[in-house]
C-alpha cells in the first residue's frame, strides 16, 4: 500500500506540481544531463589536455635557449691551461656559456605537427557536441519510456476504479435477483486483473524512471516528477507529409552529409591521418638549424698570486660563435621507409571509415524519416481505433447494464479498450522521439 501511495502520489505532483514539488519536461531533463554528465566533463579535461599540444607545436618554432655555468677542482697532475702541460697543483676553474638553437628546415615536420594540433581541436570541439546530442538522444528514450508507464498507471487506475464500482454495482444487483452469481465471479476476476495490472505498470513505471534518472546522473534517492504527456502533446505534425520521402530523404541525407558531428569527426580523421602522412614523409628530407652562443672562464692556481681579476678574465676569455649545421638521414635501417608506409595504411584506413560512415549514415536518414511515416500512420489509424474501442465498449457496458450481454463481453471490450489506447499512447511516443531525430538530422538543435 505504501508503494502504491508514492506512486499516486507523484502522478498527483505531476499533473498539479503541489506542494513544492518542481516538474521536469524533456528538455529540464536533459539539461540537467548534460550539466552532470561524467563522460563529458571527461572530455572537456581531455580538449584541454590536447590543446597543450597546440602550444608545443607553435613553440616548436621559436629558437632554445641554454645557459651553463660550472666549477672544478683539480688536485694532483693535471692540465695547466697556462702552459697546456701536466703540473701537480691544484687548480679552480670556472667557465660559463650561452647558447642559442634555432631550427631552420626540418622537412616540413614542425608546419604538419601544427596542422595536426588545429586539427585535433577541431576534432575535439565536434566529439563533444556529439557527446552533447548522444546524451540528449539517450535522456529523450528514456523520458518516453518513463513517460509511457506513468500514463499507463493513470489508465490502469482509472480502469480499476471503475472495475471497482461496477463489482459493487454487480453485487448489490446480485442480491436484487438482477444478476447471477457467475457475473460475479466474472466481475471480481476482472477487478483482480486491473488491481494487478495496475501493480505492475507501477513497478514498470519505477523501473523506467530509474534508467532516466541513470541517463541524467540524477540521485536516485531524490523525488523526480515528470510532465504527464508533455512529449506526445508537442507532436504537430500533418497527416500527409509536405514533402515525398524519396525527396526529404535526399534533402535531409544532403545537410547532415555536411553537418552532421559523425561526419565532421570522419572528414577531421581523414586530415590528421593525412597531415601524419605528410610529417612521416619529412623524416626523408635533410634537417637544417642555425645555432649561436658566448662562452667565457676563470682560472686561478691555488695557492698563487698573480692572477688578472674576476671580471678581467672574464672579459679577455670571452669568446663567440655561430654554426650552420645540415643533417641528412642517408640510412635509418628502414625505420623511415616503414613509418612512412604505416602512415599511408592509415590515412587509407580514414578514407574507407569515412566512406563508411557516409553510407550509414544515408541508411540512418532513410529509416528514420520511413519509421517517422510508418509512425505518422500508425498513429492515425490507432485514433480510429481507440474511438471505434471506446464507442463499443461503451455500448457493451450499456448492455451489460441491462442484462443484454455477459461480463465475458464486458471484460473483452475492457481489454481491446486498454491494449488500444496504450499502444496509441506508445505511437504519440515515438512519433514524438522519431520526429526529434530527423529534425536532428536536418539540423535543429536537440537541447
């Protein structure tokens, strides 16, 4: 009972928001998602890890800088700097330099290097959005479903109290002499089915509300009272398409061949395999860089007099340089040769992936704009079904009234009732999912 008095009494926050009780609608929903999401805040440390990569690759071309400076001791035989002969002494020398490396030519390495870091900010800015719409897509199913149970419990609770005041109608005409005792039994087992039936949409309901609230990272311990129908009143859509489905097919499979994330994220592999290509292939270029630096020293004999001072020396052992140095890889044991042809395995690998990706995606566009149709009339004919349902069971229970016809007919009539109104109920659902996703496809924004 207590079970059952919380799922009534969310339905009841649902429908009127009391007592406090905030109601959530798709986009509530996945709004909240994409704030919580851990694969995206993941991603979002990941972009910025990679765009580290960016600032190497410029850095790469500005000139190193090195400073040195040391201190020795030399006790015993060694080298006099003076007379460049072994004395035994004990000398202190200090020395000091500058240097500059600035590369000139490195076989186009360095610019393919850059190119591959935009390119992977790039490729980087397009996975999140597709993070971003994957997420949105997953909270959107799992709403309609969440959706779907919670409107059946108001079916099921309305049949059920209706089940509930025809078994006392029964009884009461039972005693009268109007009735058998076997409508009544057929009256009880009905209002047996529909108190189950309501018990377990309930456990339904609650099963799907937890996978929406996994979908969203929402704390499952926490109340969450969603829009009754909101998904299913949003559909508005003409019950003869504006456009042919050949027609849309094409103008929608045109935009998102362009558009779409997965295929940007196809189109950006594709470059940063070939820029891979381009810098193996500058391994067999020769390598050119300029290098410039300054040195000086101190040197003084330990224990002697004499010496020019600190800064005297400094300024007369000052020397300069600067060099040109020019690097050709003549024989690398094939290391470059194989490098190379992996590369180029790898940048056909993209081309065939991105081929791919393109034919699944037409695939894609086609069955979501056939299913939409295939929805579209589903849910015109379930209309005309629920009504036809409706008016019968609705002369069935008439007639079951006055005697005219059995509960047998009765519970049939209740049956083809419900299944119909539940499965237009599902139609409206999908219509509604299904519809996001080609207008996803075409462009507009799902959050």
């Amino acid at each position: 009972m207590m079970k059952r008095f919380l799922f009534l009494f969310t339905l009841c926050a649902a429908g009127v928001g009391g007592f406090g009780q905030d109601v959530w609608d798709v986009q509530d929903c996945i709004g909240y998602a994409l704030e919580h999401n851990r694969d995206l805040k993941k991603q979002q440390w990941t972009a910025r890890g990679n765009r580290l990569q960016h600032v190497e690759a410029f850095t790469a071309f500005l000139p190193s800088v090195s400073a040195s400076s040391g201190a020795s001791y030399s006790l015993g035989r060694s080298v006099d700097p003076e007379t460049n002969t072994y004395n035994t002494v004990s000398n202190f020398n200090n020395d000091y330099s500058l240097g500059l490396s600035l590369p000139l030519f490195q076989g186009g390495r360095l610019v393919q290097q850059l190119k591959m870091s935009l390119v992977q900010q790039q490729y980087d800015k397009t996975y999140m959005e597709e993070l971003k719409d994957r997420t949105a897509l997953n909270v959107m199913n799992a709403f309609a479903q969440a959706v779907y149970y919670q409107q059946l419990g108001v079916y099921a609770r309305e049949k059920l109290e209706e089940s509930r005041a025809r078994l006392r109608q029964v009884r009461r005409q039972c005693e009268l002499g109007l009735k058998s005792q076997a409508d009544v039994v057929l009256v009880e087992a009905q209002h047996a089915q529909d108190d189950y039936d309501l018990t377990h949409t309930e456990s339904l309901w609650e099963n799907a509300l937890l996978e929406l609230k996994q979908q969203m990272n929402y704390p499952a311990d926490d109340s969450l009272a969603l829009v009754p129908g909101g998904m299913a009143d949003d559909v508005s859509m003409p019950d003869v398409p504006v456009l042919s489905v050949h027609e849309e097919v094409i103008r929608t499979y045109a935009y998102a061949g362009l558009h779409h994330t997965s295929s940007q994220l196809s189109r950006l592999n594709v470059r940063s395999q070939l820029y891979a290509r381009r810098q193996a292939l500058g391994n067999f270029f020769p390598t050119v860089s300029f290098s410039a630096g300054v040195s000086s020293s101190y040197f003084r004999r330990l224990g002697a007099s004499g010496y020019d001072a600190f800064h005297q020396q400094f300024k007369n052992n000052l020397g300069e340089y600067f060099t040109f140095n020019v690097s050709l890889p003549l024989f690398q044991r094939l290391g470059n040769v194989m490098n190379y042809r992996r590369r180029k395995y790898q940048y056909r690998i993209a081309q065939e992936n991105q081929a791919q990706q393109q034919e699944e995606l037409l695939a894609e566009v086609q069955q979501a704009v056939l299913q939409r149709e295939a929805l579209r009339k589903e849910c015109r004919q379930k209309r005309r079904q629920v009504e036809a349902d409706s008016l019968a069971y609705s002369v069935v229970a008439r007639k079951f009234e006055e005697g005219l016809a059995g509960a047998i007919d009765l519970r049939t009539a209740a049956a083809s009732l419900s299944s119909s109104r539940a499965s237009l109920w599902q139609c409206r659902l999908d219509l509604y999912v299904q519809s996001r996703v080609v207008a996803y496809y075409r462009g507009e924004p799902l959050y």
